[in-house]
C-alpha cells in the first residue's frame, strides 16, 4: 500500500495538558506536517508499480489494478505507470478504463510502440478490427519487429476479410519468432480456407511440433486429413485427443470464436459426425463451456 502521512504531533491526552497549566495552554500549537521529497515519491511509485506486476504475474488482475491506480497517482507523469494500470485494467474485465489509460500513455510517449500495440489489441477485442489495423501499423511504424504486434495484424486482417494480408502478417510474426506456433497455426487457418489443404497440413503438423498438446491445430490437422481415406484413422485418434485436451472446440461458435473460416468449420462438422468419434464428441458437448481463453484469437 502507498504510505500514508499523519500529523506527527498527536494530541496530548488530557490529564497532561490539565498539569501544564494555564501559561503553556495559552501557547499556539503548530503541528508539523512532513511533505515527501520528489524522489521519495518517484522511489514509492516504482515500489508499487512492481508490486503491481508480481499481482499480474499471480494473476490477481483486480488487486494489480488498485495498487496501478496508486501508481499513477503518485508519478502522474510517468506513461509506464498508465500502461501497466491499462494492462491491469484489461485483465479484469475494465476495457473502458483501460481504453482512457492508454490514451493518457499515449499523449505522455506518443512514440511508444508498445502503447501503440496495445490499443491495436484492445481495439481488436472490442470487435473494431478496423481501428485495429491502424494502431497496429503505427506501432510497427516505430518498431517493425515485434511478433505479437504483427500476429494481432495477421487477426485483424482476418476479421477484415483480407487473407493475403493476414497471411503476410503471420509469415512475419513466425519469421520473427522461430516458436511461434499460434502465428503457424493460423497461417493454416488462411491456407486452408484458400484452398490450400497440403500447405495448411504443413503448418499444423509444424505447430504441433513446437507445442504437441496444442488442441487448435490438432483438430483443424485431424479435420484437414479425415477426407483422405489413407488418413482416417489418425484423424480420428487426433480428433479424440484435442476435444479432451479443449472440448470448447467441439463447439461451432467456439471455432468461429477463434477465427475458423467456413471451410474448416463444415470439414470439422463432418469430421465429429464420425459414428467412431461420438464418445469423445459427447463427453466434449457435456464438458464444453463456449468461453473463450483467447488461445490462438490475438489475445497474446
């Protein structure tokens, strides 16, 4: 917590001040107020401001935002603190306050990439794909070789209806970051939808690779590969696994949710009508809950 002052002289209780005597009461009494020094301020700030972080990192997104709040009030001037009270504000579900701290980030360090970024994402989890784009392009305008920034590109593009784009945007982000699996899998998300099943395969089995427990590209993998008859069966066994790893994939609205096109949700649909599959398609249904954790949607 911010430290708090007091007037360090307190009262005197009243059997002292009934023994001073008429003389001593009748002087003033001039309380002494201490008023910190800038750099103890600043030295506060920062103290809170790293307390606040290890809350994030705990995952007590409510707890990070008071202390931020603190933060912010006590080095109002510092954009740092407005970012990490926006970061803190979006994990708890405050998307207008974050939207209002990001903004005064912005008009502290104008130059920032990475205030830049966020508002991108922000914008691209309020559903304006659009503003998106724009914030995000300033960003890499100032730092063109952050791969998150480009992969939550490659999303809003998606949105947009621009696959070639969204599909340069997560060749960079992957090129970027060799373990970027996300970014490869929704490279096979575009190329599927493109027509490109051979290609899309490649990219899902790499994702795999790098995170082998990834349910996304398993089941848009064993989807891709159930229409080939010599790949039924490691369809099927795929299939099973990634609906007990996410059963929210078992879910039309879930798949849309994470940027599944047409094409790849119908040729799921046909996959989980596979009389083979229809235990693990249950238990998936039963387990489901439709709430998204933003695996593989931009929400890094």
């Amino acid at each position: 917590m911010a430290p708090r002052w007091f007037n360090s002289l307190a009262a005197a209780p009243l059997a002292l001040a009934l023994a001073i005597g008429p003389a001593a009461s009748a002087q003033a009494l001039v309380p002494y107020v201490y008023v910190p020094r800038a750099e103890e301020l600043e030295a506060a700030g920062l103290g809170i401001a790293q307390a606040a972080t290890r809350l994030l990192r705990l995952g007590q997104a409510d707890d990070a935002a008071r202390l931020a709040g603190l933060t912010v009030q006590l080095l109002p001037n510092d954009p740092r603190g407005w970012v990490l009270l926006a970061e803190a504000q979006l994990r708890s579900n405050q998307i207008k306050s974050a939207g209002q701290s990001l903004a005064r980030a912005k008009e502290l360090d104008p130059r920032n990439p990475g205030i830049w970024f966020a508002e991108g994402s922000l914008a691209l989890r309020d559903g304006q794909p659009g503003q998106a784009v724009g914030l995000l392009e300033t960003g890499l305008r100032f730092d063109g070789k952050n791969p998150g920034a480009h992969f939550d590109l490659g999303n809003a593009h998606l949105l947009l209806n621009n696959p070639q784009a969204a599909l340069g945007s997560f060749d960079r982000a992957s090129g970027l970051r060799k373990d970027f699996w996300e970014a490869i899998n929704n490279q096979g998300l575009v190329l599927y939808e493109l027509g490109r099943n051979d290609d899309a395969i490649r990219r899902w089995r790499r994702a795999l690779e790098i995170n082998p427990k990834a349910a996304e590209p398993m089941l848009a993998l064993a989807a891709a590969l159930h229409s080939r008859p010599g790949d039924q069966k490691e369809a099927l066994e795929m299939a099973s696994q990634a609906l007990a790893i996410e059963p929210n994939y078992v879910l039309d609205a879930y798949q849309k949710e994470q940027l599944w096109g047409p094409r790849l949700r119908s040729s799921t649909r046909v996959l989980l009508e596979n009389p083979a599959i229809k235990a693990a398609a249950d238990r998936a249904n039963a387990n489901a809950t439709g709430s998204s954790d933003g695996e593989d949607s931009g929400e890094e």
